[in-house]
C-alpha cells in the first residue's frame, strides 16, 4: 500500500465518544422495536423480519455491547414474566 492509499478500513465504534455511544443506542433502540414489532424476544431469532436495523445495530456497536444489551432484553422479558406471576399470586392470596 502507498501513501495515497484510496482503500477504507470500516471504521468501529469507539465507546469513548458521545456520538458513536448516541448512535449504538439510537440503532439498539430500532432494532428492539422492529423484534417488539415481530413479537421477537430473543434477538436473532426474527429471521429475515429486522435485516435493516439489526445490520446498523452490528455496525454502530462494539460486539461486547451488543452481547450485553441483547441478555438483559431477555432477562429483561423473564423478569416481567415473573413479576406477573407473583402479582396474580398475591392478588389470589389477598381474595381470601
């Protein structure tokens, strides 16, 4: 390669700049809108559904991120769940 070299390496995300963090959490929340659209929980399992936001979501994120917001969307979902189930418990409890 030469001085004048026109090749572009893609550019990752770095996570000490305000923008590039702004720009992970603008596609984050895209993405987690087309998988709520898709009645999708687990990201990954929505097929072909988010091909668009989920391509931004990989490019504008660094990977340990995206593992990180991807768990705590389904522990995040595991917990409602939970919290429903303790809620109805005790509203069967306080009936009698």
């Amino acid at each position: 390669m030469g001085w004048f070299s026109s090749s572009k390496t893609p550019e990752k995300p770095d996570p000490a700049s305000r923008t590039d963090r702004q720009k992970c959490w603008d596609s984050r929340d895209a993405y987690f809108a087309c998988l709520d659209g898709a009645k999708v929980v687990k990201p990954g399992d929505e097929g072909s559904a988010c091909d668009v936001p989920k391509a931004a979501y990989e490019r504008n994120c660094a990977k340990s991120w995206i593992d990180y917001f991807n768990k705590r969307r389904v522990l995040a979902e595991q917990q409602q769940g939970v919290l429903a189930q303790a809620n109805t418990q005790s509203s069967a409890t306080a009936r009698r």
